[in-house]
C-alpha cells in the first residue's frame, strides 16, 4: 500500500500495442506513477521499448516482472485470452493490477480473480474510461438529480468502422474463443455504463452476427474463417423494469457513432459523439424537460480534464490510474472494480447464451 499521498507507484507495462499508445504515456505523465518494467515476449523487444520510454527493466516473462521489488502494480493490456493466466500470476504475487476490458473469456475466470484479488489484499480495477469523460460525468450528476425523472426507454448505438473492411487482415480478434469480436471490445463498455447509470439487469436477448465472415491472413494472404462477432442487438430489461435497446457494430461503414439517449416521464437526455478516429473526444450532452426543445447542455469547468492529449483515451485513462492510486491508498477498489468487469462479463456470457438458445436468459 501506498503510505502517503507523495508515494510513487511502480508500475510495470505488460501489453505493449494499446500499452505503448495509451497506457505508458497516461502513467508517465500521472504525478504518482512511475513505470520501471515493461513486458514483452520477444526478450530483445522488451529491451527496445525499454530503452525508447526510458524504463529500467525489461522482462520476457510475467514472472520476471512480478519478482521486481519496485514494482508494486501490474498494467495489463493483452489480448483477452491472456489475460486470466496473466493476471493470475500478478495477483498471486501480490501485486495490484490495472486490466483492459473484457476482463477474461468467462464470468467464471473472472470470478476466480476477483476472489484472488480479495484474499491478496490486492486492489484491481477495470479500465471502463467512459466512466471519467466529462460528458458522461455530467449525465450521471443530472440522472442522480432527477433532471427528466423515471426512464421509461433507454437505447444505445454504437456503430463505427473499425472492422468493416474485409481486406483487414486476420487475427485474434476474428476469434470468439480469443475473446474477439464486437461484444467484448464495445459491448463490455456498454454493459458497463448501463449498471452504473441506471442499475442492474434483470434479463437480456441477443443476437450476435458475423458480417465479414472471412479476412486474408497476414502471412499467406489466403482467407481464414472469422467467428468472431462484428454486429450485436441486445434486448435487455432492467431489475426496475425499463427497457433498453442495443445495436452495435463495429462493421458500419459511415456509422453515426456512439449515443445513448434516455427517455423519461419528464423529458429526454440524449449524449453522443459522430468521431470515428477517437472514441473519447467528440462527446455533447443535449436535454430535453417536459417536451421542450432539445438544447445542447452545458458541461462544468470542474469535470473537463486538467489535461487534454492528441490521443483523446490518455486523458480519461489517467482519471482510472487516480482511482486506482486513491484505492491502493485507502486499501480496498474504487469503481470501476473488478468487481464491476466481473459483472460486464456476466452479461457478455448470457448474450452469448441467449443467441446461442435463441431465448431471453434472466441474469
């Protein structure tokens, strides 16, 4: 545990795509971390992205990294498949951990973590940013202040272009038993924002769909079979009663982005952002009270960033790293939790179920 609120944290890097984009610049530019290992299969990889980001130690193996005494928390940002295996060393060691969404490949693997978490008086946190991006603060204030009352419909739609071309190349994430598609790298958020802006779920229907059914690999240039999920529409009905529609894709040439709008027995909250090159900038916030027009809201000065990067995911990845500092400090997980990426990955498990059985599941 952290002693003091000058205390430094020691942190090592395990996942080096996502890891080198946004995690090392949120943790070299965060006031109380400071990254002294880094990971990397490929011994000779670790030691160069070592040497370029100015970081002491390079490992090959996540047992290296976790015997290092200076590191006292684990960032990780691997593919999905890893993670479990992955995490589990970092927490068996006693170390606290940082982890990307989708928390594992089963509710079941991330129960066993979340139960090894506690038993190692280790704090662990899940990266959902959407809980920090000051648009998204705001509409959490005004839904607790009762601005348009009871919801009587929620609906999102997440629509992008990230996979809709089909000369992308292969890999993992073309794999549902890697843990790819659609509804683990956006419907796990989604989940997510759902349970904490409007409570727990009661029941879902899903039906996840394969656009793109093959991609050429990378090597041989031949085409491989995708099973992975690109397209999601989820039913859900909430423990109050409310309704909520979800359409997502991640195939939508031109798609309209990423919204959610809220329609309640006083008025609407709609918040949203058309950016398909950076999924945390762009986002308004417009209301609407007992069928006035729609007016553009405005966000308070005290929940924008203090700092804004090129990049806009550093930002609010920063605000995740202060939760989870503020928890190694106080001795237990600051949302959101493992415990909350324990319950995102619950309903990833039902929606596969449901489509599998073609039936709503109860949760």
């Amino acid at each position: 545990m952290l002693s003091s609120t000058q205390s430094t944290l020691g942190v090592a890097i395990v996942g080096t795509g996502f890891g080198q984009k946004v995690h090392i610049p949120g943790f070299q530019a965060h006031p109380r971390t400071q990254i002294v290992a880094v990971y990397h299969r490929d011994r000779a990889k670790a030691e160069a992205i070592a040497q370029h980001y100015q970081i002491p130690h390079a490992c090959e193996t996540i047992e290296a990294v976790v015997a290092l005494p200076d590191v006292q928390g684990v960032s990780l940002s691997t593919p999905p498949f890893l993670h479990y295996e992955q995490a589990a060393i970092v927490l068996n060691a006693g170390k606290h951990l940082l982890l990307e969404k989708p928390t594992t490949l089963t509710a079941t693997e991330a129960a066993t973590l979340q139960q090894l978490a506690i038993a190692k008086g280790v704090v662990a946190n899940l990266n959902f940013e959407f809980r920090c991006i000051p648009a998204w603060l705001r509409l959490a204030e005004l839904l607790a202040e009762g601005y348009v009352g009871k919801p009587r419909l929620l609906k999102v739609d997440w629509l992008v272009s990230s996979r809709a071309d089909a000369s992308r190349p292969w890999n993992w994430y073309a794999r549902k038993d890697q843990g790819g598609g659609a509804l683990g790298a956006i419907g796990s958020h989604a989940f997510d924002y759902i349970a904490w802006l409007f409570g727990p779920v009661k029941q879902l229907c899903a039906r996840l769909s394969v656009s793109v059914p093959a991609r050429p690999d990378p090597e041989s240039g031949q085409l491989k079979p995708v099973d992975a999920d690109d397209v999601c529409t989820i039913l859900l009905e909430l423990a109050d009663g409310t309704p909520c529609q979800m359409c997502l894709s991640a195939a939508a040439y031109q798609g309209r982005g990423h919204w959610l709008e809220v329609y309640s027995d006083r008025g609407t909250l709609v918040l949203g952002s058309d950016n398909q090159k950076d999924y945390v900038h762009g986002f308004k916030l417009w209301g609407s009270q007992l069928g006035e027009p729609l007016t553009e809201l405005e966000i308070p000065q005290r929940l924008e960033f203090a700092e804004t990067f090129q990049d806009g995911r550093i930002a609010p990845f920063m605000r995740i790293v202060d939760r989870w500092v503020q928890g190694i400090d106080a001795g237990r997980a600051i949302a959101p939790s493992l415990e909350d990426g324990l319950y995102s990955q619950r309903l990833m498990d039902l929606a596969h179920e449901s489509h599998k059985s073609g039936r709503w599941v109860v949760v």
